[in-house]
C-alpha cells in the first residue's frame, strides 16, 4: 500500500465525496506510479466512478486532495486537464458525425492545430483498429469499436495519465481480448493506466497493481504480487508421491507452517496426491521439497496453485459481495 | 488579459462547438426538410394574404400601400410565431442534449471551458434559427409590389425579431442547463415564451377593467407582440381598412399596439422592449454560464457575481447614453412642448422615406374660367397662424388637387394618360395620403362646392363624374380596372398648419395595381391656393 516510488502519477490524500449524507468515498488514500497499470475493483455502488470522476476534475471532493504529477489537481484544473485522458463508463457518441469528425471534434477541444490533428487521428484510428472506419458515421459503429473509439477520444492530445471507467463492460470475449491488448499497448508506450472494474479476471491479466475499493473504503492497494503475498494465509501445495503416503505425511509434520494434510489416490496412476496447505515464503516452500527428497520420498511432482484474485478478492470483503 | 479572454470563452479560432454543430445539424435530409418546410409555410400564408387582398379590393376601395402595409405585418407576425415556435426547440436541447447523450462528461473532462461551450451552442442555434428567418425574406419582398413600406420600417422589424429570437434563444438555453432534461427544458421554455408574450397584455387588460382606465402602456414592454407592433406602427394605422378585415388581429392590435400619442410615455414601446431583452438576455445567459459549471452549480463566487454586475452596469450606460442621445426626439420635445398637441405627428422621428417638400411643378389652368379671387382669411384667427377656409377655398383647393394628379402625379411618367372620365369622390377619406396624416372623420362636400370645384376643372380634357364612394364606380372584376378608362380621385379632409400652408391627402385610382397618393401641401401665394410641395409617405403602385 504505502510504496515509497519518489514518481507517482497520481497520489491522493484522504480522498472524501459525500452526496447528502451518502459517502460515495472515504479518506481514500492511493499512489499510483507512473508507467503503471493500475486497476480499481470492487462491487457496483463501491465509489469506483466516483473516485475516477474526482480524479479527472468532473466532481470536487468534499475533502481531501488529489495530487497528479506533483501538482494539487484543484489549483489549475485546465492545465491538469490536459494531462488526462478520461473515458466514462456510459459515454455517448454525437449521432451525424462521421468517426474521423469525432476525434477532430475532441482534438479541436484540446486546441490542437489542423496539421497536428490530422496525423494523431490518423495515428489513433490506427492504434484502436478502426482506419477502416475512419469515414463511417459513429452511430453505425458496433458497441466495441465505439469503446475503442471512445478510447482513442481521450488519447487525442497525447495524456500521460488515462483514466478508463469499466473500459471492457458490455464487450464479448473477442472484443474483450482486442480491449487487453490495447491496454497492454498503452502500458508499454509508458503511459499511467488507471481502470476501474468488477470483473477481477480481466484486471488480474492486464494490472500490474491493484487496489480493492469497498463501500467507499480502500481495502487493499498496491502491486499485485505484494498483495498477493499480503493476503496469503497459506499456500495449497499438490504433492504427487510415488512412496508411502504416512511416511511422508510424517516428514511433512516435523517442518514448520505445515498445517492440514489431506492424501487422495491419484487416479489412473500409481501413487498418492497430497494436498497440503502451507504458510510460508518461497524459501519455505523450496525448503519443503528438500526435505522431502532428502529423507527419500520419491516425488513425482511439486506444485503450487497460486490463489487467485478472485479469492483474494472474497476474503478481503468477507464474502459481503453478492 | 488573455487569461481572461480565454475563460470567459472569447478566444481566437473556431468554437469546436459550432464545428461540430453545424456539422451534425446541417447534414443529412433533416435541416433541409425543415428549411423546406419553413419555406413552404411562409409561401403559402402569403399567397393566401394575396389571394385574400386582391379579392378584396374586388369589392372595396383598399389601397395598395395598406396592402403592402397589412402584408408586410402579417409577415413581421408570421416570421415572430417561427421564431418563438423553432427557437426553444433548437435551443432547449442543447446544454441537457449532451447530458443525455452522455457526452456532457467527455466535454467537461477537456480543457474547453463551460463559456465557451455555452457560446457555442448559442451561436451555432441562432444561426440556424437565423437561416430559417432569413431564408423567407425574399418572400418578403412580395411586400415592394404594393409599396407601403420603407427600407427603414424593414430594418427595424427586422432588428425587433432578431432582438427576440436572441431573448428566446438564450431563455431556451438557460431552461436547458437548468433542467438538465430537454423535455422539461423545452416546456418550460415554451411556457415562458407564451407568458411573455400574453402575460402583459392580459395584465394590462386587466388593470384597464379594473381601473376603468387606459391602462399604463408600459406594461405591455415585455410583450414581443406589442414590441413589433410599436416597430411596426409608423406604417401602419388601426383605422387601416385591412385589418378591419381580421377583427381577432385588430382586437389584439388595437390592445397591443402602443399609440406613440400616448401621454404617460414619450417614446415607442420598442425603445423600452429592446433594452428590457438585452438585459433579460444578458442575466439569463450570465446565469446559464453558472449552470454550466459542473461543479457547485449554484454557487455564485464573489468574483462572478462582481463581473457580472459590471457587465449588467455597462449594458445600462449604453442603453441611458443611447436614450440621452435621441431624447431630443422625444422626451425633450415634450418637456418644452414642442408640438404638445394631439396629432404625434412633431414628436415623432421624421418620417420614413422620401420626397418631403418637394416642389411641384403645376400646369397653369390655360385659359379657362378664372377663378374667383380668394381673400386669405384675416378674421381674427382662433391659434395664431391658423387658417380659417371658406367655401371658395376648399373648392380651389380640392380644383387644384385633382388637376395636379390627373395631369402630373398620374404615375405615367411624361406622357399623360388622359383619361377620358374622372370621378370624383364626395367624402373624404384621409388614409388616402401619407399614412402619418392625421385621421379626422369623413365630410361629404356640399352642393355647391362640387360644382365650383367641376366648373374649375372644366378645361380639363376629360368628364367630371361625382360619385359617393369609390365603391359605386364599375370595375372590371378581374384587375379591377375602372370600367370606361375612367379614374377615380378621392380627397382627404384639409388640415390647416401653423404655418398658414393647407395639407390635403389625395388619392388617384385606374386599377387594381395603378394608383398613387400623397398628402399634398399648399399655401396662398398671389391670391391663389397653390400646391408647393407633398410631405410624409408617397406611394404608388
């Protein structure tokens, strides 16, 4: 959570908004480095887009202060502004104009001069896919290219920091994949990523960190393998031995962070499984198997199922996610 | 300073909205059909007012400068219902428009201000509610073949429109950022529109019955009906027989208008009307620039409301320095009472077009009966410098009115007509002359009068016919033409000035779309009436 990069693209501090008496969001705290992917989950209603609209100037905080490059985001908001690139999570496209007028129209908004405009449209149809389209009016366009043409809208003055509101909802798999891809682009061109979503197997390919938002409350937050790490209670190990199974078992008792182990026949094939679940590092893990193979246990194989975001995901907000 | 421009939303290069404005809304079938069907109503009424006028002026004595008049106000009034129809249509949509269409986010999220969003909408609506009401004005032109109407009166209907399609444009607009929603925000527009425009008058209606009064005029400033009908009033008159013929019209009318001779206020209504929407305007569209905000909409900063009451303070100089130019029109004319008479005629701005005090040449009665020598009236005058006139005088007055059409302002340029009848009419009429005569009641001349005035035309080649009115003379139904190439010459009553000098309306009348008038101005000169000028509006057709 409290990563000490000297280079945050976006930081804020006690982050409150209250509508009436609802807190949409509470003392959020968040750094987000720059060049990072960062993904924002939790359940609808959590403060998600709240959180993305503040940070893009479109709602003020009730307190608190959003900081992007060094900067107080509240003293100079269109000067900031230009550094942003925001796409909301229900947007609209502007019906009679053709997709190349729609981004001249967004690039005419951002002061860029005819020449300059021409060749980023150019550059980003090419880069959302869509030069096929380029002459085509927007309201012809299927739901993921006007996601991706929404996308390429907030790119038009080339932001360092892009704020994307639940960019792969409402897309099938296909268009979904196209989405992460372009995501992954833009991480690799070095630009800072923030997402939001609650669908955490798309966040989990594509994040490089995270952070959990509950009822307006950050839960977690930070690079996703420390998180991981965080919340690991234990490790599930599969251990397929070919020797005796109490023997093992034995062995498996006298090393520290063991705790239940449950033994099952492998199915069509000799020997027994074991599952055991296991607190410790990597280290402890490696010193695990050593022990094994140092007092003779004929392993077949030593694997490790990684937990995943989803389960994380659960245990953080205690199951309360319906 | 260019801070300031820039948030204020005045900035060099095209507003990205008017680009994308004018791109969506004038593609495609849509603004063509509207255009179309703008244009096809506008046609439409006025060949019907065509149709109807010229059946009319089958069966009475109309004259082609009331005509020309009454269409031209049903224009102004046609063009004032399109305005007040498409304008809050246009505009009520376009702040909720894009928070429907969920864009409205996406606009705020870039550096384009709020002003200039808002500049945007305004100039990109206007100039289209603009091109549906410029597109009819060559239809207006319909209004030149029957003359009536000066360039100016044009102009300043034209201003009055503009100055309200604006108001209401901006009033769409405030309704639109307000609600947010652009079914609400174009009712509630709508409604506005209509309680500006009936409220006033039904107020002053009111105030009227209960009061048993005249009702003070200036209730009726807010009112676009009365405005462009205070704009429109030099050139027109109630007692226009044409808008006798529209009895609802003419009781709007006679409610509406605001007689300049009003005694509670110097000026005409529109001069209250125009500054009252720019300052409607102008609040409306300062708060709508608040509306727009998408943070804290309703919190007005101190700074704002400071700019704001300055640009309200300079609007109200302009508009005191304006009134303070042109008082000496009008207000001071009436403090030192000049002209503080019933007749609005002094304290009016000069009259529209055209030839004023110009001299006529007049064809010497050649040979002939001489007539009698007139005295010039010496008994003890009832106003200093007012003339008394007797019989022998109206009879050589109306003589030389008569000789002067039928022999010089007959219209046929050098060479005269010569018509073989002339009838001429036994009661006055004066809406036959310059429109800004005053109006006094009809007079049959006498016996003996008639005769003086046939005896003294007697060298004329041609027949003298009496006739009661206008009416009884046989038209060719068609073209209205009067039958037996005979021409109809019908006299105002005579108004005697200040100055000694006599002013007569006078009409001449051959067909449907050959007449003329004037108000012709004579004076004694060597023991003779003799025209020396016309004054005010001529017309022709």
């Amino acid at each position: 959570m409290s990563e000490a990069t000297p280079t945050m693209a976006i930081e804020t501090r006690n982050l409150t908004r209250q509508y009436g008496k609802l807190t949409a969001v509470q003392d959020l705290n968040l750094a987000i480095p720059k060049g990072s992917l960062f993904g924002l989950i939790g359940p609808n209603g959590a403060g998600k887009t709240t959180t993305l609209r503040m940070l893009a100037g479109l709602l003020e905080p009730t307190s608190g202060e959003i900081i992007l490059n060094g900067n107080p985001i509240q003293q100079n908001l269109t000067i900031l502004r230009r550094q942003i690139g925001y796409m909301p999570d229900f947007f609209g496209v502007y019906e009679d104009l053709l997709v190349w007028e729609y981004l001249d129209f967004f690039a005419r908004c951002y002061e860029l001069p005819a020449r300059r405009r021409k060749v980023i449209i150019d550059e980003l149809l090419d880069l959302v896919d869509l030069t096929e389209k380029r002459d085509a009016y927007v309201h012809t366009l299927s739901r993921g290219m006007r996601q991706r043409l929404c996308l390429a809208h907030a790119m038009v003055h080339d932001p360092q920091v892009l704020l994307l509101d639940e960019p792969a909802s409402g897309l099938d798999p296909r268009a979904r994949v196209e989405m992460r891809e372009l995501l992954r682009e833009l991480g690799a061109m070095g630009k800072t990523v923030v997402l939001s979503s609650h669908i955490l197997s798309e966040l989990a390919e594509l994040c490089d960190s995270i952070g959990i938002i509950e009822r307006g409350r950050l839960v977690a937050s930070g690079r996703l393998d420390l998180i991981r790490a965080q919340l690991q209670e234990g490790r599930r190990l599969h251990i397929h031995l070919l020797s005796d199974a109490a023997e093992a078992e034995a062995i498996l008792r006298n090393q520290p962070g063991v705790g239940r182990i449950e033994a099952d026949p492998v199915n069509g094939a000799s020997g027994v499984k074991l599952d055991v679940d296991f607190s410790g590092d990597e280290n402890a893990v490696a010193d695990l198997l050593a022990a094994l193979v140092s007092r003779g246990t004929r392993v077949v194989s030593f694997s490790e199922n990684r937990t995943g975001l989803e389960e994380v995901f659960l245990r953080l907000t205690k199951g309360e996610v319906a | 300073m260019k801070q300031w421009m820039a948030r204020s939303g005045f900035r060099l290069g095209v507003n990205p909205i008017i680009v994308k404005e004018l791109r969506s809304r004038m593609r495609g079938p849509r603004a063509f059909i509207t255009l179309t069907i703008v244009l096809l109503l506008t046609g439409g009424v006025l060949f019907g007012l065509l149709q109807l006028v010229l059946a009319t002026s089958r069966y009475t004595t109309v004259l082609s400068p009331q005509l020309g008049q009454g269409m031209f106000a049903a224009l102004a009034y046609l063009e004032l219902f399109m305005i007040c129809a498409i304008t809050p249509a246009v505009t009520a949509g376009a702040i909720s428009g894009e928070k429907e269409k969920q864009t409205y986010e996406m606009l705020m999220a870039t550096p384009l201000s709020p002003a200039r969003i808002l500049w945007g909408k305004l100039i990109s609506a206007m100039s289209y509610v603009l091109l549906l009401l410029f597109a009819a004005i060559p239809l207006a032109s319909i209004v030149f073949i029957f003359g009536g109407v000066a360039p100016r009166e044009m102009i300043k209907a034209l201003v009055v429109l503009l100055v309200i399609a604006i108001t209401v444009g901006i009033l769409g607009l405030f309704m639109s950022a307000l609600f947010g929603r652009t079914g609400w925000a174009t009712v509630a527009s709508y409604i506005t529109v209509v309680l500006m425009t009936a409220a006033p008058i039904f107020i002053a209606v009111l105030v009227g019955v209960l009061r048993q009064s005249e009702p003070p005029r200036w209730i009726l400033a807010p009112s676009p009906i009365s405005a462009l009908a205070a704009a429109l009033a030099p050139s027109l008159s109630q007692s226009d027989s044409f808008f006798q013929l529209f009895y609802v019209l003419s009781g709007i009318w006679n409610i509406g208008i605001s007689p300049i001779s009003q005694t509670e206020i110097p000026r005409p209504l529109y001069h209250y009307s125009l500054p009252f929407y720019g300052s409607l305007s102008l609040v409306l569209y300062l708060m709508t620039m608040r509306l727009v905000q998408p943070t804290r909409r309703f919190r007005i900063r101190a700074r704002e409301a400071l700019v704001g009451a300055a640009i309200l303070m300079v609007f109200c100089g302009l508009v005191a320095a304006a009134f303070l130019l042109t008082a000496g029109r009008y207000e001071w004319a009436r403090a030192n009472g000049l002209g503080f008479d019933p007749t609005p005629a002094p304290i009016m701005p000069p009259p529209v077009i055209a030839v004023e005090q110009q001299v006529v040449q007049i064809y010497p009665p050649p040979g002939g009966p001489t007539p009698t020598p007139l005295s010039r009236p010496t008994s003890t005058p009832a106003a200093p410098g007012e003339v008394t006139l007797n019989e022998e005088a109206r009879a050589q007055i109306y003589a030389a009115v008569a000789r002067q059409l039928y022999t010089v302002d007959h219209t046929f340029g050098d060479q005269p007509p010569n018509w073989p009848v002339i009838y001429l009419v036994q009661t006055t009429d004066d809406g036959v002359g310059d429109p800004n005569t005053p109006k006094e009641e009809p007079v049959t001349l006498d016996e003996a009068t008639m005769q003086s005035i046939s005896a003294a035309l007697a060298d004329l080649p041609a027949e003298i016919r009496w006739t009661a009115s206008s009416d009884e003379v046989a038209k060719d139904p068609q073209t209205g033409q009067v039958e037996g190439n005979g021409v109809i010459v019908t006299f105002g009553n005579l108004h005697a000035q200040k100055d000694g000098s006599v002013h007569v309306p006078a009409s001449l009348y051959f067909s449907g779309l050959g007449a003329a008038g004037k108000t012709y101005i004579l004076e004694f000169i060597d023991g003779q009436w003799t025209i020396t000028g016309t004054t005010g509006v001529e017309w022709t057709s």
